[in-house]
C-alpha cells in the first residue's frame, strides 16, 4: 500500500463546477497535510495547508481533513480554466520530518 | 520578498560524472529539503538540512549526497551519474523542519546522457 494515495485523473469538471480532489494516507499519527498545485513544466505551488480535522477555506478552495478516515480532500468551487493543473497532496508522517506525496491528480477544466 | 532560488536551471551531463545542484532559500527561512520528481516516481524525498545538520534523508543510495552553509544555502551533488538520474530537482524552503509549509524552488532540470 502507499504511503499516499491520489487517483491520477485525469478529472474533467465544466468551467464553473465544483472540483473535487481526495487523498487519502497510511500513516494514522500522520499530522500535517498540504495540497500544492503544479502546472506542466513548473514547480509546486503551495495552495493550503490543514492541521486539525474539518474544513479550511481559503478563497474558492477548501481543505477537508478527516484523521478517523485517513483521508484529506480539496474542493476548487467556481472551476476556471486556470486551474487546470496536476494538485499534489503532501503529508507529514507521525515521527518523521519529511513530506511524503501522493502521485498527483490532474485537472482539466473544460471551457 | 525573494522566492526559493534554484542554478542551474537546466543541465546536460554523461554517464559517470559529477553534478552540483544549488539553492538558495526564502530570507529567514532556515530548512532546506530536496525532492527528485520523475514521471514514474513522482516527487520523492532526498534529504533535509536544519542549521547545517542533515536532519532527514530518503532512500536514495550514497552517491546523492549535501550540505548546508551557515547562510542556510545548500548544495547537493550526485556522483557518478546514472541515466535514471535524470529528472527534476526541486529545492524546498521552510522557515523550520517538521510540520511546517514548505515553498519551492523552480527546479533544475537533469539530463544524463
């Protein structure tokens, strides 16, 4: 099993939908998780990071963490075109000090 | 505020050399990691540097190896390269280790002919 889990996509979503990412992880003591968004040919870009079980909203993207599941997700609302991209997630396992990614799920947001 | 700054950008190299590979982190932030990102591998963990000490490492064999100076810049270099070293390397900043966000460089992208 991996570590970190992502369906690899592609997910195709209309402009305007709401995008819908998940993650899930092996490590239950796992405490930190972020999702970084990586357009072709350029490095990841942090999009958020999430601590504590529930949800986080920054602008149109919301973290949902559930530690009971091992799961963590991400929601892009009002998709635009522009993010269309691969979304990697990142964990931070129990005892340890390196992130360890998921594969990553690519985006497209269609026109 | 500078970004993560990662030279060369792009690299062509032979089978059996040596290669360094450097970044400079975000001004203040003290942690430095590097990833080895391939399309079959994904984005795998090199190893991690805190004030000079290596902190972390991954699974990589000895001939990836680093360091870190005193203003937080690092280096990492690979000896006798391989073919499957060719990939991109991505320089991560963070203000300390553990738990905390990390920003990343451009990359410098590997070819290992």
């Amino acid at each position: 099993q991996k570590e970190v889990e992502q369906n690899s996509g592609p997910l195709s979503v209309p402009e305007g939908a709401i995008a819908s990412l998940n993650c899930t992880y092996s490590d239950r003591g796992s405490q930190s998780f972020f999702w970084y968004r990586q357009y072709s040919g350029k490095s990841p870009e942090l999009i958020m990071s999430i601590y504590s079980n529930g949800d986080k909203e920054d602008g149109r993207f919301t973290a949902q963490l559930n530690k009971a599941s091992q799961y963590v997700s991400l929601l892009i609302r009002d998709s635009q075109p522009s993010d269309s991209a691969t979304y990697l997630c990142a964990v931070n396992p129990s005892g340890t000090y390196k992130y360890i990614f998921g594969t990553g799920t690519r985006l497209k947001v269609l026109a | 505020k500078a970004g993560v700054t990662q030279t060369p950008r792009y690299l062509i190299k032979t089978r059996g050399q040596q290669v360094t590979l450097s970044c400079s982190p975000i001004s203040g932030h003290r942690s430095v990691s590097w990833y080895q990102q391939t399309p079959g591998q994904g984005l795998q963990f090199l190893f991690e540097y805190f004030s000079e000490t290596q902190r972390n490492k991954g699974n990589f064999p000895g001939r990836f190896s680093g360091r870190q100076f005193s203003n937080s810049r690092s280096e990492m270099n690979v000896s006798t390269l391989e073919l499957g070293d060719s990939a991109l390397y991505l320089c991560a900043s963070s203000h300390t280790y553990g738990n905390t966000e990390a920003f990343f460089g451009q990359g410098t992208r590997l070819t290992v002919v």
